[in-house]
C-alpha cells in the first residue's frame, strides 16, 4: 500500500519505454532472491556505477557507466552471464566522460539512456514516471532537476533504493552553478521527490568523496548539512560555495551529448 501511495504522488502517465501500459510490481510480489546489485567506482572522478540484473532472466542494467571503466562493466557484465539491456545515465555529467557509448559497442544490444531534459542524445529518453524493465524489476524515473535540468533518480521501489545521481549526494548535493543548475529546482527535487520516500529506502549517490557507500532518506532528512535548511538558507550555502570551475567540464560535456562517443 505504502507503495502505491509513493508511487501516485510522482503522478504521470505510466508507460513502459515500449510504449505498453505498465503494471507495477508490488512489495508483496514474490521475487525470491533474483535482484543482482554492484556497486562500482571510478577513483579519478570518485564516480559510482551501478550493475543491477535479473539472475533469472539475466537482463541488467548500467547506471552512470564511466568510458575509462566500459571494458572493466562489460567484463563483468559477461563473466556473470548478463545480457546489458540499457546504459543509464542520471544526468549529463560535467566530471567524467560517460561509458554508454563504448558499452554499447561492447555489448551489442544494449541501448543508452538518459532524461529528456538532458539535451544529450540516447537511443531512450526517459520522462517522469516511465519506467525501465529487467527481468521481474524495475526502475521507476523521477524527474529531479536542480543539478542540471535533465538530472532523474531512478527509484527501485520493490528493493527499497533509489539512485539519486548527483541530486542527493550523501550528506551533500550537487553544485548547482552550471548546466542550466538551480538550487530552488534541487532543494524542490529533493524534498517533493526524494525524502517523500519511505525512511528506510537506502540511496545510492553518483559520488562521494569520503569513502562512504550509500545513504538512507531518515539519515539525509536528519544529518545532509543542506537540505535540512530552509530554502533561503540553502540558496545561500550554494551561492556562497566558491566551487572551481570543474576540470573535465570542456571535454565532457560535448562529449556526453553523444554518449561519450567522440
Ligand atoms: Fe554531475
């Protein structure tokens, strides 16, 4: 029930990137213990990606694929007997070159994905409440713009975890002074699309710095230094952050217009 309910209040039309209807899966469902999860790191970018899979089906997904990284994820992808239907990205990045490209080539048959809103070029475009298939899983899209105007979470309700990019870092979020940022967007993003869900969801960032994993919703609700300000308070943080203008910007981001083929 909890579920549905969450799932309402994200409010869009509900179609599968075929275009068919889609049935949600529900919490009560019976998936036995065929939900494949990794987490992945780029130490020069301090990028996670994520592989998660279908170990009956053997369908899985890329999220946030780094090119330096595409042979390590396709390696992987065929030592465990997976076939990689989609690369994903959470948005374009500015920090890192995405690997969506070269994986395709890798691993035929897979498709990139990214927002919309993104502006960058994918073989699927994702919008607000569509949701992306593997197996008996699936990945629920949340637009939450703010870091950039194309950034989405990708939320897994039935394991209880959302992939929140660089909307939601942990104890943290993305800066939000370039790629079209707006920190009201991201304070809204967070706080309409991302700590409405369930306390016990565990996030799944596109970096940290610290050496940390994985967060939950009650712990950023209670400790992120941020976002438990009040909006006025936060547009000031962010517009005082005195961030350098970032290193890989000029390269990746042509380059992730093109699914990091270029
Ligand atoms: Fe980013």
């Amino acid at each position: 029930m909890l579920i549905k309910l969450t799932i309402s209040k994200l409010g869009a039309a509900k179609v599968a990137l075929n275009g068919t209807p889609v049935r949600y899966l529900s919490a009560a469902m019976d998936k036995g213990n065929n939900f494949f999860f990794r987490q992945l790191f780029d130490t020069v970018s301090s990028t996670y990606t994520y592989l998660l899979g279908d170990t009956k089906t053997r369908e899985a997904v890329l999220i946030d694929p780094v090119l330096e990284h595409a042979q390590r994820d396709a390696d992987l992808v065929n030592q465990l007997g997976f076939s990689l239907i989609y690369a994903l990205n959470t948005h374009m990045h500015a920090d890192h070159i995405t690997g969506t490209g070269k994986l395709k080539a890798l691993l035929p048959g897979a498709r990139s994905g990214i927002g919309k809103a993104s502006g960058a070029q994918a073989d699927v475009y994702l919008e607000e409440g569509q949701v992306v298939t593997f197996g008996c899983h699936q990945l629920l899209a949340a637009s939450t713009p703010g870091h950039t105007n194309g950034c989405m979470t990708y939320i897994c309700h039935e394991q209880g975890i959302a992939f929140t990019g660089d909307t939601l870092l942990i104890r943290g979020c993305g800066r939000t002074d370039f790629q079209e940022g707006s920190s009201e967007a991201l304070y809204n993003s967070v706080h309409k699309k991302i700590f409405t869900l369930p306390d016990y969801y565990t996030l799944y960032p596109a970096h940290d710095y610290k050496g940390q994993t994985a967060t939950t919703v009650a712990e950023e609700k209670k400790y992120n230094p941020r976002l438990t300000k009040p909006l006025d308070e936060f547009v000031d943080i962010m517009k005082n952050l005195n961030l350098p203008y970032p290193k890989m910007i000029d390269k990746a981001i042509p380059a992730n217009k093109v699914c990091g083929l270029f």
